[in-house]
C-alpha cells in the first residue's frame, strides 16, 4: 500500500509538472512504435550463425526498427524555443537494446529554433538519410532496411537504400554533429552539418560534412543530398543522393539516385563498416574475397516506385532497386530487387501488413554470395503500433 501511495505520488507530480510546461508554452512527449512479424525467405542467411538455406522466423522491426524516444521543447521568448530529442531502438522479439553500447542509439540532440532555422548538437541523422526516411527519394522511406539475411549477399536488405545509407555502408546517424536547417522559403529548404572527428590534433580526421536542398510544393517534392566523410589518414567517402516524386490521379511516382564511392583502405573509426571489427561481414569480404580496407568501392543504387491509396484505410506500394557495386578487379556485380507491400489500418495508430519481395544477383559467383544461390523470394506479415 505505501508504496502504490508512493508510486502514485510520483505519477502525480510528474503529470503536474508536464502540464505546468504545457502551459507555459512548453512541451514534453514520450513516443515510441513497436513493429514485430513473421518472416520467410527461400534463400536466406542466419547471420548469427551463418546457416543457409530457407528459413521462416518472428522478427522486430520488419517495416521500421521498434523504438521509443522522449522529446519537448522550451519556449525561450522572442521566438526562440530550446529543443531536444533522445531515442533509443530495441528489439521486439526479444526485448534487447538495438545498441549494446549506446543508450539513445537513435537520436540524442539538444537545440535552438527561431524564425531563421534550427540548430541541433549531438548525434543526429544524416541528409541522405532525412531524405529517403522521408519518402522523397525512396518510396518505402526507407522500410524493410533491418534485416541482412534476405539477400544473396548477407550485408545486402530488401530494401538496398538500407545497406548503403542506412547502416551498413554509410551509416544514417552521426555522432558529434552540428546540424542547421533552415525554415522553408517558397517550398524550399536547405541543410548543413558538421560532424566532428575528435581526433587530437586534428579537427580534420575522423570528421564529415553535409548539405541538402529540398523543394517541396503539392504536389511535387525534390531533393538532394551531399555527405563526405574523412578518416584519420585523410582518405574519403562520398555518399550523395538525388530524386522526388510527383502526386497525381491518386498515385505518386517516386524515384532516385544514390551513389557512396570510398577510397581505398578507407577506414573511418566510427561511422563505416570498413572497421576491422566489421571486416567479416561487410560487402567488400562477399564482393572481393579480401580484406574490407584493401580496395575502395563504388556502390550505386537506382530506385522507381508507385504508391496508391485503394482506400481510406489500404495504402499499398510497389518498388524498384537496381543496385551495382564495383571495385579494382571486380567484375559487375547486380542486384535486381522487386518489392510489393500493403498496409491496412485498423486505428489511427495501429496498423497490420503484408509483403512480398524478389532479389536476383547477376555477376557474383556461387562462392561469394551467401547463401549459395543466385536469387531469394520473401514474404512478410506483420503487426505495427504507434504511441
């Protein structure tokens, strides 16, 4: 009894002081989204395990990674508001952490807004990322990015914008950034982030620079993006992205380009794959046979997809990726991927979906893909709610 008394108390006061910010203009949120189904794949890899052949299991995250995150802002006066943003990923099925070492895994910023723009300090998403999580350039925004045992390469997604800016090439988070973007003049926005290497003794090393430009007027969107990211020893990786999309008679047709060229032995310390702690599991061991900092790679991904609302509550969507990757010695190396997804909408928060998608490797030998064979079917049926 006292302490259900003490717990209420507690509950109490935190309530007050929430509405007390409410209403001094202020805000504060918790939020999350919970994504869990059921997965099956003709050709797939266990990563953990490396087991090949078919496999039909209960995964977190099939649509979009589950998390939960805490966000407010703080009215200063004048037009000023301080912002701030922590958000953590886990996993459903089990209930694990996305990150073993990072609490807010996803987001932890801290920041000021007025009528010029906003600024946020800490670990953020990148442009290229902002723009296909978006819908902008990616017509599934970037869903179907969390599971690396579809294709016939293990470190290839359904969705290949997922490898090469979601996380596995070039990630969508970077620690240490400054990020500014602008307010929309016309339709049009633009964005710049610094992130800092913190390398004693040299602010270079370890560091990357972002732009992006967006114009975005019903019913057409456009963007672009521009990421480069430095490692100790000066050597570059690019990642730039280009596309929209364009609404009309109820469908809108999305496309997009997206480019990452890494010099050779590339090595950032935190923000590749081209660790050496990743070295066995990265696209360079499948592609190459060797070493992942021994080559540089240039890896491009071409998308096209429709998206139609049948009705109030199904909204489905069919997409296109056309991925190839390339490096000294390789001969070409694609993906043909094909994907169909529908979502039914039970309430305003709660939503249920089926997929279905095809993958076809032309140009990588038996031996270096992971599962042996040459293509993969998949299907998916899953259960998605937001708070």
């Amino acid at each position: 009894m006292k302490k259900s008394l003490i717990a209420l108390a507690a509950l109490s006061a935190l309530t007050g002081s929430i509405a007390a910010h409410a209403e001094s203009g202020s805000s504060l949120q918790l939020y999350g989204l919970i994504d869990a189904g059921v997965r099956s794949d003709s050709a797939a890899v266990k990563s953990s395990t490396g087991a090949t052949g078919s496999q039909t299991q209960l995964s977190s995250g099939v649509l979009n990674t589950s998390r939960f995150g805490f966000k407010g802002t703080e009215d200063l006066g004048g037009g000023l508001r301080a912002n701030f943003n922590l958000e953590s990923g886990f996993n459903t099925a089990t209930g694990a952490t996305s990150s073993s070492s990072n609490i807010f895994d996803r987001r932890a910023i801290v920041g000021l807004e007025n009528q010029w723009g906003r600024i946020d300090l800490g670990r953020n998403t990148t442009f290229n990322y902002d723009l296909q999580a978006g819908y902008i350039n990616d017509p599934l925004g970037q869903e179907l990015t969390n599971n690396k045992q579809y294709a016939a390469v293990a470190a290839t997604t359904v969705n290949p914008l997922g490898t090469l800016v979601g996380g596995s090439l070039d990630t969508s988070r970077r620690d240490n950034m400054v990020k500014y973007q602008s307010p929309v003049w016309a339709g049009t926005s633009l964005g710049l982030a610094y992130s800092f290497g913190n390398v004693a003794g040299s602010t270079a090393a370890n560091s990357s620079v972002q732009a992006m430009l967006k114009y975005d007027v019903n019913p057409v969107q456009v963007g672009a993006a521009y990421d480069r990211l430095r490692d100790v020893a000066g050597r570059n990786q690019t990642t730039w992205t280009l596309g929209g999309n364009y609404l009309f008679n109820g469908l809108r047709v999305t496309a997009g380009y997206t480019q990452m060229q890494a010099d050779a032995s590339f090595a950032n310390s935190n923000t590749s794959i081209l660790t050496s702690s990743s070295a066995s599991t990265s696209l360079y061991k499948f592609l190459n046979g060797a070493s992942a900092s021994t080559t540089g790679l240039k890896a491009q991904v071409a998308d096209v997809g429709v998206t139609f609302n049948v009705s109030d509550l199904v909204k489905v969507v069919g997409a296109y990726y056309n991925t190839k990757y390339s490096a000294d010695g390789l001969s070409s190396n694609r993906y043909d991927t094909y994907v169909a997804r529908a979502r039914y909408t039970l309430s305003k928060r709660t939503d249920v979906y089926a997929e279905l998608d095809y993958t076809k490797a032309n140009g990588v030998t038996a031996a270096q893909t992971a599962s042996g064979k040459s293509n993969n079917t998949g299907v998916a049926f899953g259960l998605q709610h937001r708070f």
